[in-house]
C-alpha cells in the first residue's frame, strides 16, 4: 500500500499544482467558490453517511460449507506453502499466523430495510406505560416503585478483583469464596453509601478464543447479579463492547483483534469509518451471549428475590468521535444496531449512551455550528432523522471546576424529560482537579441525579488488563477504596456526602432547582421556601425544592435542601455562618429572612442542609415538623410508630440549630437548650440548640412523633454505615417505615449493615477490640462472629433503648505470617523454549502486498507482529544465531539496530547489553492537529497512530565472537531479545489503535556480511548492498505464550516457561521467617529471566482479614503470581511497589503459593566478554502486614 501511494503522489501531485495554478491564474473568485462548495459537498456526503451507512437490519453468518467465501484476504497471511525459497523454516508460523487471523471460512449476507428506516427512536424507546410502576423517570429523576430515587453508583469491575477460583467450583455455580470476596467488595461501597454499582461487562475476558464463551466461576455474571439482587444494589449494566479507554484493547477479545479484515468499530483508518458488517455480526454474537443473562435481572421484573437489580443498560462506551472543525465521525447506525439488538433479544429497560464528555460536546463552538447544521439538513430531508437512545449519559471529569448547564444538557441531548446521568465522574482523585467527595457533592448541587464514579474503588492492576495509557501509572492512582479495606481522607468524605445525600433523598430526589419553577405563596403550615447564608455569594449556596406532588400545597412533601459550599471563604472569616431562611406567607424580619440560625460547615467546609421534613407522616398523628436546620443529618433511621433516629456531628465537629414546628419537649443525657418562640399567624416553634459533647436526646411533639437525635465525634464519621431500605421496599418490619434505614452502626473500619438488620465487620487487627454502637429499633442481627455482644454499654451514651453495643472480636495475637515454606530458585533456560522461525518481509515473497516494488523488500523488517500470533500477554522472546568469521568483519564495529513496543532488554553470548523503551504518554488531545503531529514526532504512542520510527542503535563489538583462521563453520553468536509490551491499543476517540504494532518491529545488523558463502545472492535485488546480505544469513527465532490457548487470556507474563516444574532448587537467599521476612537477591543481569517461589501457609485465625504486602524494591522488572493469579508488575523506573497477597476483602487460600519473575538491565552495557566483575541488582522482597512497615532490616545474602 505504501507504494501505491507513493507512485500514485508522484504522479498526481505534479499533476494537482499545475491544475491548481492554472485555475488560480485564471480565476481567483472561480477557484474559491469551487473550493467552497467542493468542501460543502464533501462534508454533506460525509454527514449523510454519518447518519445512514447503508447498513441494513438482518445479518445472516453462513458458515464454510455455506457458500463463497468472498470476505478480502487478511493482511501478511500467504498461502502456507508459499515459495520454495526457505519457506519450509517459515511453514509453522504462517500457519499459526492463518490461525489467527483468518475469517474460518465465514461471510456475511445482509438483508432487510436499512437500520436509519427501521430503528428509530420511537422504536426502541422504553415503555413507560406497561413499566411505568416498576421504573419511570422525568426530568429530575429516575422513579423505582413509584419512589423518587438518587442512583450513586461506584464502577465495579468484577474481572480486575484477583480472586482464587477454588477447586470446589463447578460449571453451574462459583464456588463460595468467590462469591465471598464479591460480597465483600459490594458491602464496602454500601457501607459507603452508595445504592448502585456500574458493572463494564468484558467481552475479551469472557471470549479467550473465538467461538468460546465462559461464564462460569469468576466469570459467572449470573451469580454476581444475583448477589446485587439479594443485597439490594442497583447495576448500571454496560454490555459494551467497547467498555473504555483503561482498558487493553477497549474490552475486545484478542482474537477479534486479530482479524485484521474485521475493521474493529468500523475503523478503516483513524478518524474515518466504514461500516463492516463482519464486526457488526460479531457484536450480535456478544449480545445474544451476555443480554440472555441479563434480561432475567431487569428492575421490572420480579423474581424469588423480589425485583431484579438493572436499573439500565448502557450500549457501548464513548461514540463520541470528532475530526477536523469537529465533524462527528460515528455512525449513527452503530448505536441503532446496538440498540435493534438489545429489543429483539427482549430488554425492556431504558437504553444509555455514554458519548458526550462535558463541556466540550455541549458548548463548544463546533458541537453549536453542527447542531445547527443537522437541523437545517435534516428540515430538508437531506439526512436522516438523528438517532438517541432513550437517555443520553455524559461523562465529566471534573464537574466541581466546569459545572453542568441543564440547559445546555437538555439542548444537546433533546432530552426534555429525562434525568441528567454522568455515567463516569470524575476520576482519579490524584489527577483530577477536586476530590470524589467534591465531586459528588457538585454533581448532587446541580441537579445530577444518576452517577457513577469511574475509579473511584481502586483496581490493583493484576493482570494485563490495563490499556498502555495506564500500565505504567501505580495502583495509588487509583480511587478512595482498597481492596483492603483502607479508606482514603477522601473516601471518608465521600462517605458523609453520601449519607447526608441519601438521608434526605426523598426530600429533594424529585426537585428542581430553585427559581427554575413557579413558587406557592400559601401553605396549611408553615414551610420553608428560601434559604441563604450570610458572608457567603449566591453562588456558594444552591438551594433545591421538590414539589411536585399533589399535596405540595400541604407541605408533606414540600422538601427543600441547600447545598452550602464555603471553600472559597476568606481564611480570615468567622467560622460560625448565620443560615436565613424564608417561610411561605409569613413576615420577614430583613433581606427576605424571616428567621436565622447559626452553624458552621465542618472540616470539608461544605454542607448539605434540610427543611420541611416531616417525620412520622405515614402515620395517623399529627407529624413533628423540622422546619429548618443549619445542623447536617447524616443518617434517618425509622422506629417504631413513625419515629425516626437521626445520626449528627456533636458540636466541635459541626455546630448547628434545629428548629421545629409547635412545642416540643426534649429529653435525654445531652446537654440541649430549648428555646420556644412565637412567630408567624401565632404559630410556635422551638428552637433546640445542642451542647459540645456526645450524646443522645429525644424531640417529641404532642402527638407522641419524636426524633432521637445522636450526636457523635468525628472518629464515628468516620466509620459511620447505615443499613439502607432495598430499592425494592420488600423487607420492613413491624410499623417501621420501610422507605428509611433499619440500622445505623459505627465504632470501627469496614463495618457494614443490611437492610435485614444485620451488622458485620471485615475484621483486621486494627479494628480487633473496637467497641460498635449500632441504632436500631430491633437488635441487629449479627453477620458473623467476628462482632460480639458488649458486656457493658459504654461510658459514652450510657444505656438506651436504641443503642445497642458490640465488640470486634479480638484476634488471638499470633502471627499472621507463621512462616515461608519452600523458597525456591531457578533461572529460564533459553534453548528449552518453543522457538519458531519469524520472516521477514522480503522471505514471504509471495505475499501481493510486498511484491510491488523489489526495493520494499525490507530484510530487517518482520512479517508478522507479536499479536498476528496470539502472543498478547506482556513479554515476547526473539533469537537471532549467526556464525561469524573473521573474514565476515566489514567495520571496527558491530552494530545492532532495533525497533520495539514498548522496552526491550538484550543479551549477546550471555551478557546483558541494557535496554531501552519506546513509549510516549499522549499530551495533546485526542482527535486535535497537535495531537496528530505529536504522535508523528513521538514513536510509541500510549494511544493514537504510531509512527514506526524509535530504532535504537546497539554497539555489540565487545560481546560477539569470531572463529579462528581454521573453522570453518564460524563461532556461534547467540542474540537474546525479551520485549515487553505494555499492551495493545484500545480503538478510542476514533483512534484505529488497537493493531499498533507490538514486540520487536525490526532488527538490522550493520559489520559483517556474508558474500562468497553459499546462498543466491540474485534474491537479494541489490548486490552493491552488503548490509542486505547481513539480514538474509541472520535468521530470527520467535516465541511466547498464544493466549487465545488461555482459559484467561490476561493472566499471562508471555514467558513459556512461567508455569514450568523443572529447574528449581532450594534458594540460597533464605527469608527470616518471624516476625516478618525480607531478603536482598543479588540479581545478576548476565542470567536472564530469574524465578522465586515459595508458600505462605495459612493464618491460625480465619476470621482475621489483614492484609499481606509484598513490597519490592529495585531497577529490575519483576513480576508478582499468588496461586497463579498475576497481580503485579514492578517497573525500574518505581522506587517501591505493593502488591497484596491475602486479606482484605479476598477470599482466602488455604496455602498462598507466591512466584516471582525478576530480570534487569546491566549498568556497564559496554562490558567486553569475559568480564568478571559486573555489578548486580540489588531486588529486596519483603513480606509485611497491617501498614506495611518491616520491623528487620533486609538481610544481604
């Protein structure tokens, strides 16, 4: 293809500027209307294919035997009989190749109306009226039985947890521990709060090879959306299948990356699609796969569990492209089949897209000039109707610094009457601009009512799941939550936003913000209809109201919530704020307020503020009426006869006033001072001010209707977990009201509780001991017997009703590393791996692609890349062996030129030679002029197109050898070359990536040739050349590990051996074995690939969850298996790395088998053979618990 191009250009663009020059010289004003309208056709063209394809709605797969195979050949793939010269080295790995890439024979027969006729929005919309009462939603919200709902959901990726499949597991269902440690990631983001997760369902991770399926063990998406029912966790359900950017190949199986004829989301080059009905075929084969399981999980329907747990399904990921002056570069007719699909295989619920990012795609200046040009092309019917899904998510990276205009949202995506959903916010708390609890709480401020945080529970990285953007980022740059169970300051922040968030959710769920909707003058009671914050902006205060209802008017559901935002307060100000709010028909005393109280904003210096909740109003009483509060409530929880327990900050955390309705009485052990005031048409209020201190007190109304309120410190904030109602509202008790929590606990990290009343503990030796305090009506439950009944109810809140005691279990005191069992050492042996003789371009002769010109038979140049033979995973080995004589030598120097993705190290007879890396992290933005001419000048681009370019150039004089004046066959020279790649592409923001290229690209030789030896110099095309001689006599040896052969095709080093038995023997570097261990191994460079192993046997106490670390340090690459599962990758350019071992919320082995790979780059590349001093690399393993601290120092073996 390259020199079809460059024949063609040098032909036609002489050609072109002469044309171009005559038309100018004639007619300036002619060539410029040409121009003109040459580029208006050119962009109509390209819009009518943008919204109508020609893609038709039937595609049928016939099979080998079912007719002509008239599919174009795959690149690089001859007949594997080929040419007579050398080909018969070459027959196994182009076989191998055909394997890979072929099509098996398939076509495509398409049929039926065109998609842009048949799929249209009407058609695939979401049936409000026959699930109306199951799920509904508007503007403000989604409805889930009739009930205004928030949906705070937190991505959970179920393919990145290491968990052990045990051998216990059966096809039909997972074995326990696995379902175990699901359980306990899900139950730590309840804990948190949220009430949903977003589950990216991975096609690759499910398909190792064409044609196969996998859905058992951890695979088994069945059994974890039966455990979100049973939990009651709502899921955002994104089928693909493309599932984002961080991930390797965009979620795609290998082999469908491999095909190269299949042109993966349409792709044809970067920025251009073609649709393909091969690739269209095979997202129907994903779809009739994972939507068969998912449609008997749907929230509208009922199942033994109540109702299922998919709120919504989201098709595909980021569609959202742009070109040149911002020209969309989707087809429509990829999310019409998309969702074609999803109805003909029965889905009934809402259909999401994710393909708008904020701000650019809403108010940038070309989304504007687009828009407007859509709609005058589709007024005159020259494009076909612009094809939604029924709601448009966005994704916003950092809302708190760009806010989101309703408006502008509604503007964009038509979509007058569906809740606003950023279906990935925010990012890593570390590269974005604000925290996660700042983003939450600015998403909830401006009326976001669905939203999912995109890394927010941190993924350690096991396996080669990480897309090249993000292999080389630590696992700390990743979210609040660990697999551990620690919680970042963040993540405790995050949490308080979400119960604040979530105890007034029906209060404000359904609102709209304020001013945005006519307001009531008169109301049967006194109700709240303003609020404002002295010494703060208006910008600083967003005030929502709900009040929609047919009893509006009444103030039973008249909620009003401020979301009070006082980080931008002067440094020098007073802390305590003055909150004025505005009753409905009632005086004023100044500025619109007709009463004040004061508070302050606790240590996130922002709040979120209630009024006009009514408590007890399900029951036959009159309600006791919180008119106003400038005291944050981060926890309801329902009693008996309509009562409720509130859960706030004590005084020196967050100061504040409540202010009720009528006279009420107080009593309880906190200090509490009761002001009673007339106000307004002789109505009464009283005004309760707490105290400093902990404690618990009782507001009761005449009626009976009361609310305990609790005040707590900041450490039981801190761990603060609250056992919210299912979303199905199946499982109240008693006369409680089941729209509110049963239970709220605190006292100790990783707490979590149910909606059936019961609290557990993830118990570790740091929460061993703590005292839990649960709030309940009933006693909980307890979940196991890592929590105990107190003996004692505390010197804190004394003995009440409500409160109920606990007590972590404490562990045993022994060690939770008893001991290392069989340390082990042994090196890889080279010659026992499966080589296989690689070509290069000029050796497949036959191939039409490289047959154009015989001076673009590039010797140095392979034929095939490391992903053309399945050899995906992270590292790929290449030989070259040549016999050199004196007589050969042509220079004083012997060079080495190599061409890789992404590093590479070498060794020559023996001797480690260093390395290099060709990588480059994108800077400029996808899709932009800059971007494009980074990645020219940049080889090894992380994303987007990658130039060739990025050879290294290695002076190998000192390692080679030469025979003496009388051998004939010349001295063996052995090159060793391990290539690491850091993973193929991912097809995003219109980039056709994923078939970069990866492993070793090109290899030259430069000193010494072969002329005179027995060989056709005629095939050569150029005897002046030496250096073509050079490659021809210099033959390369391929291997590494098919992992389309894997049953997990990510869980592989590429090393043949890793899995090896042969070879070990007894370490000499022997760890301390109490309390801890660590050891210093001396890696020597010279040796190749290095392996450790050893057994961690179990802990004496099952209960105890702590984490096991294995810390590495050292400028050596190792990687980290624990019972064959790859967790880690240690890079030189990392001063210390972590990977955990056991605990936390893994299920847990009865013996952990640790294995260790480790090799380096030598310091003095230069070193002449035989030199018998090189240094080592010092590489110190250390096994730690609890912080990670070792008590020993590394012992120097």
């Amino acid at each position: 293809m390259a020199g079809i191009l460059l024949e063609s250009g040098i032909v036609l663009v002489p050609l072109a500027f002469i044309a171009i020059y005559v038309i100018v010289a004639s007619n300036v004003l002619l060539t410029v209307v040409g121009l003109a309208a040459a580029v208006a056709v050119a962009v109509t063209a390209r819009l009518r294919y943008h919204y109508s394809s020609g893609a038709r709605a039937d595609l049928v797969v016939i099979g080998k035997d079912g007719g002509q195979d008239e599919r174009p050949k795959p690149k690089h793939v001859p007949d594997a009989g080929g040419s007579d010269r050398d080909n018969d080295g070459f027959r196994e790995i182009v076989r191998d190749a055909q394997a890979h890439c072929d099509g098996d024979g398939e076509t495509i027969h398409r049929s039926g109306a065109l998609l842009s006729e048949t799929v249209t929005p009407e058609s695939t919309r979401y049936d409000k009226d026959l699930y109306g009462h199951a799920l509904s939603y508007d503007h403000r919200c989604f409805y889930i039985g009739g009930q205004p709902t928030w949906v705070l959901a937190a991505d959970f990726d179920y393919w990145r947890l290491p968990i052990v499949a045990a051998s216990a597991e059966s096809e039909e269902k997972p074995a326990a521990g696995i379902t175990d440690a699901w359980k306990r990631a899900l139950l730590q983001l309840q804990a948190l709060g949220f009430n949903a997760v977003r589950i990216r369902f991975h096609w690759g991770f499910h398909s190792p090879s064409k044609g196969k399926y996998d859905f058992a063990g951890t695979r088994d998406v069945e059994a974890l959306l039966v455990l979100c029912e049973e939990l009651g966790i709502l899921v955002i359900a994104c089928v693909g299948p493309f599932i984002g950017s961080d991930v390797q190949g965009g979620g795609f199986p290998f082999w469908l990356i491999q095909r190269d004829h299949i042109r993966l989301r349409h792709l044809w080059r970067s920025g251009i699609k073609v649709w393909d009905d091969r690739f269209a075929a095979a997202e129907a084969e994903w779809y009739d796969k994972i939507i068969s399981i998912l449609v008997g999980h749907e929230v509208v329907t009922k199942n033994a569990r109540g109702r299922g747990c998919i709120l919504v399904v989201q098709l595909d990921n980021h569609l959202n492209a742009r070109g040149l002056l911002g020209l969309p570069l989707a087809l429509q007719d990829e999310t019409r089949l998309m969702a074609r699909m999803a109805r003909e295989r029965i889905l009934r619920l809402p259909l999401v897209t994710n393909n708008l990012v904020w701000p650019g795609d809403f108010s940038g200046v070309s989304t504007r000039v687009w828009a407007y040009i859509e709609q005058k092309l589709y007024a005159y019917r020259i494009i076909k109707e612009p094809y939604r899904a029924n709601i448009s998510g966005f994704t916003v990276r950092d809302i708190d610094s760009t806010p989101v205009n309703a408006y502008a949202v509604i503007q964009t995506t038509r979509g007058e009457d569906v809740p606003m959903m950023a279906l990935e916010l925010g990012g890593s708390s570390s590269t974005q601009g604000s925290s996660f609890s700042d983003q939450i709480e600015s998403a909830l401020s401006q009326g976001l009512s669905a939203l999912s945080l995109h890394g927010f529970f941190q993924r350690c990285g096991p396996g080669n799941f990480d897309s090249p953007v993000r292999t080389l980022h630590s696992d700390s740059e990743y979210g609040a939550a660990a697999e551990d169970g620690t919680l970042t300051a963040d993540a405790k922040a995050a949490r308080l936003v979400l119960h604040a968030a979530r105890a007034l959710e029906r209060q404000v769920a359904a609102s709209d913000l304020a001013g945005s909707r006519p307001w009531i003058l008169r109301a049967e009671r006194p109700v709240v209809r303003g609020v404002s914050v002295s010494t703060l902006p208006g910008s600083a205060v967003q005030v929502r109201r709900q009040w929609e209802h047919e009893d509006a008017k009444k103030g039973s559901q008249l909620g009003i919530v401020a979301f009070v935002d006082g980080r931008k307060m002067p440094a020098d100000s007073e802390r305590e704020l003055a909150f004025m709010f505005s009753l409905a028909d009632a005086p004023v005393l100044g500025k619109g307020c007709s009463f004040a109280l004061t508070g302050t904003l606790g240590p996130r210096k922002r709040g979120i503020f209630a009024a006009n909740i009514l408590v007890g109003e399900r029951a036959r009483k009159d309600p006791l009426a919180l008119i106003a509060s400038s005291k944050e409530i981060y926890a309801r929880v329902a009693l008996a006869g309509g009562s409720e327990a509130w859960v706030c900050a004590e005084e020196s955390v967050q100061s504040g006033q409540l202010f009720f309705l009528g006279e009420c009485r107080v009593s309880g052990h906190a200090e509490v001072e009761l002001v009673d005031v007339e106000h307004a048409k002789g109505h009464k209020f009283s005004f309760v001010i707490p105290k400093p201190g902990p404690g618990i007190f009782e507001v009761a109304s005449s009626s009976g209707i009361s609310a305990t309120v609790v005040l707590v410190d900041q450490q039981a904030l801190d761990t603060l977990t609250v056992a919210y109602s299912s979303y199905d509202r199946q499982l109240a008790t008693d006369d409680l009201n089941p729209l509110l929590p049963s239970a709220a606990a605190w006292g100790a990290d990783n707490l979590s509780a149910s909606s059936a009343n019961t609290i557990d503990i993830l118990l570790t030796s740091a929460n061993a001991g703590n005292r839990v305090v649960a709030l309940a009506q009933h006693q909980p439950q307890l979940g196991s017997a890592a929590l105990q009944t107190a003996a004692d109810s505390g010197p804190v809140y004394g003995t009440h009703a409500l409160l109920w005691h606990f007590v972590a279990k404490c562990a045993n005191g022994s060690s939770l590393i008893t001991g290392v069992e069989g340390f082990e050492r042994r090196t890889t042996g080279w010659d026992s791996l499966p080589w296989k003789l690689l070509p290069t371009m000029a050796d497949l002769e036959t191939m039409d692609e490289i047959n154009i010109m015989s001076w673009q038979r590039d010797l140095g140049t392979f034929a095939y890349q490391a992903t053309d033979l399945g050899f995906n995973a992270s590292h790929v080995l290449y030989r070259c062996q040549v016999r050199l004589k004196p007589r050969h030598i042509t220079s004083r120097s012997i060079l080495l030129q190599l061409n890789v993705r992404h590093r590479c190290t070498l060794w020559v007879n023996g001797l480690n030679m260093s390395g290099h890396q060709t990588f480059h992290t994108r800077a400029a933005a996808a899709g932009s002029l800059s971007g494009y001419i980074e990645s020219l000048r940049t080889p090894g681009a992380s994303a987007g197109a990658d130039r060739w370019g990025g050879t290294a150039t290695y002076d190998v004089s000192g390692a080679m050898r030469l025979s003496g004046a009388e051998d004939e066959e010349g001295a063996l020279n052995e090159v060793l070359i391990v290539v690491e790649s850091f993973g193929v592409g991912t097809q995003a923001d219109g980039d056709n990536d994923a078939r970069a290229p990866r492993g070793l690209i090109s290899a030259y030789w430069h000193g010494f040739n072969f002329v005179g030896e027995d060989h056709d110099d005629s095939e050569i095309h150029d005897h002046e050349h030496d250096r073509r001689t050079e490659q021809m006599r210099a033959k390369w040896e391929i291997c590494g590990v098919d992992v389309t052969k894997l049953q997990n095709p990510f869980n592989s080093s590429g090393f043949p051996d890793e899995e090896s038995q042969a070879g070990w023997t007894a370490a000499v570097e022997h760890p301390l074995v109490y309390p801890e261990w660590s050891t210093r191994v001396q890696l020597d460079p010279d040796s190749g690939a290095q392996w450790l192993r050893w057994q961690l046997p179990a802990t004496v106490d099952t209960l105890v969850h702590d984490a096991v670390w294995l810390r590495v340090r050292g400028k050596a690459i190792v990687y980290i298996w624990a019972n064959d599962i790859l967790l880690f990758k240690h890079r030189p350019e990392a001063s210390e790395s972590r990977v955990q071992l056991r605990g936390g919320i893994r299920n847990q082995a009865a013996v952990d088998n640790v294995r260790v790979m480790m090799y380096g780059w030598a310091e003095d590349a230069s070193a002449a053979s035989g030199a018998s001093s090189r240094a080592t690399i010092p590489v110190e393993l250390s096994i730690v618990s609890g912080d990670g601290e070792v008590s020993e120092s590394p012992a120097d073996q």
